[in-house]
C-alpha cells in the first residue's frame, strides 16, 4: 500500500503539466506604480494635558533667627497642596519639496 501510494505521489508530482507558462500574453504587461514622492503640502496638530498634586510641608528650626512665635507661624502656614494642571497645544504646516537624486556614475 505504501508503495502504490509514493508511486501515485512521483506520478502526480512529473505528469502535471506546466499549463500557465503555456498561455499567450493577451495584453501587455502593466506599467510600473510611480516612485513615491514625499513633495507636497501638509498640516497637523498636537493637543495635550497634564495634572497632578503636591503636598507641601515644612519644620523650621526655632533657633533660626525667626524666634520660637515665628517658626511656629511659618509652620502653620506651610500645609498646602498644589494642584498643577494645563493643557498645551499646537498647529503644524508646511512644505516638503523631495529633490530627485542625480548619480554621477555613468
């Protein structure tokens, strides 16, 4: 069986005829796609965010030449957060002119 079957597989793999390579050429081949070409006009823009929080804290020392009444008012005054937060954005346009190369080689 294992003979019939490799002998079945030789045949099908020689007796198949090479029937496209055969055909006529009915129309001529298409021309190639141009090159492509970055010149041109172009336009974009860009939109972004950011936000965030910090917390600010300080200990002054007493003996740092704000007196014991003044260091303490500093550092009840300290506690704040900050909440930093914006948005940024931006238009771009301009030009792109792709220059042929020219070999010099001949």
């Amino acid at each position: 069986m294992k003979k019939l079957a490799n002998v079945i597989a030789i045949a099908a793999l020689i007796g198949t005829p090479a029937l496209a390579a055969d055909m006529a050429v009915k129309a001529p081949p298409p021309t190639p796609a141009p090159v492509s070409s970055w010149t041109g006009w172009y336009v974009g823009a860009n939109v972004g965010g950011h936000w965030g929080t910090d917390k600010i804290t300080t200990t002054t020392d007493a003996g740092g030449g704000f007196g014991p009444d003044g260091a303490a008012a500093i550092d009840a005054a300290s506690p704040i957060s900050l909440r930093p937060e914006g948005v940024i954005g931006g238009v771009q346009a301009g030009y792109n002119w792709q220059v042929k190369y020219l070999s010099l080689r001949s």
